[in-house]
C-alpha cells in the first residue's frame, strides 16, 4: 500500500505569502494523507486546508467523508476550517477529531471561532454533516487508519500522531509544535519524552515543525 502525503500549510503562527515564502508556502499547517482509495486523512486545518477543499471538490468529487485530527486549537492550527469549501456543501461528512482544551469542549471552541460577532457564518449553518469528538491518549481507528495518538509538550493539550495506513502499512508521525527541551512544563505524565520515542520508532517518516534552527537546542536522543 502506497500512502501520499501532501503539504497544503507549513507555516507556523501567523499565515505570511509573499516571495519570501514562496519556496514552503505562506499557508498554516494542513497535511493531507491518502491511500489510493476515496478517503483522505486531514491532519491540522490551518489556511493551508481553503486550498485543499477548493482542489478536492474539483479534482475529487467521489470523496464524500473526510477525517480531520487536530493536534491542538491553537489559532493557526484551526483558522482555516472555516474556509473550508466542503464545509458548505451537502453530501460531505466531515468528522473531527482532537485532544479537548482546557476548561472547554473541542466542539465549543470551534463553533467560537465561527461565532456571528467574529464570522458571518455560523458552524450550525454548515451544509455538511459535521461531528466532533475528543480524543485522549492512546490507540484508535480513524476509516482505514490506525492511529495512536499522544501528549506533546505544548501550552495547552497538544497531540502528535503516529498514522499508519491498515494495520500493516506505511506509517508517519505529525508532531507539530512540541518543545523537546528537558523537562514537564505542561502537566504531561512521567515518561512523555520515551512514549514519544517508542511510539515512533518504526515509523517511515515523521513531520515536525519548529521555530528554531539551532541544533544545540535538540537533546542528544532526537
């Protein structure tokens, strides 16, 4: 089984197009995962995720059901869903998927960010059948995907994924946003640093993110 992986968004932070970004994109986080079925996998739905809807709807009209996982609800890691062209049409089911913040439900949050006083479209206006659950630590499957997920060391609750398409197929890790210097500065459990690690250590590739170049900055085990 092949899986394809496309970059839709890399930015962090704070979409920037412009020839300055031209050689990555300007576009917040977005990757696409497909296995040459109908189904794709959407990890993050950054401004990187307008462009994939505006190409899915023209290019693959046969995928109706799209998956979406969420490493965290950090602005730029959710600000494109509501630019997502798919959101507005009947026939789609988009299901999302994400850690839940703290001291609110994932669902909430994004129904805020679409909230009449900030967007003229509501998250209840959407065309589509949406459903949103939270997840926590641990092993599940998403359609066709395995997918073991785990906390990163982030504000807020943050997730990295470990995907692998069936229960034998090539597999990737997204962990986007995790500081991987020493110590617990975000309530995770005993042992989050080696869970990363095992988790990972036969993936085909992982995807990370970073805003910094600095390799004395990497502990010795990445």
């Amino acid at each position: 089984m092949t899986v394809q992986v496309t970059f839709w968004g890399v930015r962090g932070s704070i979409a920037a197009p412009g020839e300055m970004t031209a050689r990555y994109g300007g576009n917040t986080p977005c990757v696409v995962l497909t296995n040459g079925s109908d189904e794709v996998l959407v990890l993050d739905a950054g401004t990187g995720i307008r462009l994939f809807g505006e190409w899915l709807t023209a290019h693959r009209p046969a995928t109706r059901h799209i998956d979406v996982l969420l490493s965290h609800v950090h602005w730029d890691h959710i600000q494109g869903l509501p630019f997502f062209k798919p959101l507005y049409q009947e026939g789609y089911h988009i299901g999302i998927r994400g850690p839940g913040p703290e001291g609110r439900s994932l669902e909430e949050v994004l129904r805020q960010q679409m909230d009449p006083v900030v967007f003229p479209i509501p998250l209840a206006r959407a065309g589509a059948e949406v459903t949103v659950d939270e997840l926590e630590p641990g092993r599940l499957t998403v359609s066709s995907w395995t997918v073991d997920t785990m906390r990163l060391q982030h504000p807020g609750v943050t997730f990295g994924y470990r995907v692998q398409a069936g229960i034998d197929g090539p597999s990737i890790g997204y962990l986007t946003d995790n500081e991987l210097g020493g110590g617990d500065r975000h309530g995770l459990a005993a042992g989050w640093y080696d869970d990363i690690v095992r988790k990972m250590a036969d993936r085909k590739s992982t995807r990370l993110n970073s805003s910094h170049t600095d390799i004395s900055r990497m502990p010795s085990s990445a």
